[in-house]
C-alpha cells in the first residue's frame, strides 16, 4: 500500500496520463481502464476514476494502489 509520498506521486503521474489507458494493480487484484479528469465527479483527492471498457466507472484508493502501468495500445505513439 502507498504511503502519502507515494500517494502524491501516483496522483502526479495520473493526472499526466488523463484519457490513457493504463493498469493499476491493487492488493485486490488488476484493473484497466482510462483515467478520467476527476473535477467532474464528486472524488475525494485520495481516490482515482478509471473509465472501463464496458464503460462503467471504478474508484480506487491511492493509499491501496502498488503500482501503474502505463499501457501503450498498438498503433499509438
């Protein structure tokens, strides 16, 4: 689990990658999805929004994230 440096840190690199897809792993388990600007919902800054690919919305804690990946979709750049 992150700690709060790590929190601000994971926060930093989300809001750099809006609208990207990416994976966070938890001690839950792996989601996917896209990160979504969070100023149009009502989320706490210690919470993340992915956007999923059947289009439903997931709220993850920044303290229970232990990593992101940063997932390049074939034919991006």
């Amino acid at each position: 689990m992150a700690n709060d440096l790590e929190s601000i840190r994971i926060r930093k690199l989300l809001l750099q990658s809006l609208n990207s897809k990416v994976e966070v792993v938890t001690n839950f388990g792996s989601i996917t999805g896209k990160v979504t600007q969070t100023q149009f919902f009502n989320v706490p800054l210690d919470y993340i929004v992915l956007k999923e690919s059947d289009e439903d919305f997931v709220y993850i804690p920044l303290f229970s994230i232990i990593s992101l990946i940063l997932i390049q979709e074939e034919g991006v750049f």
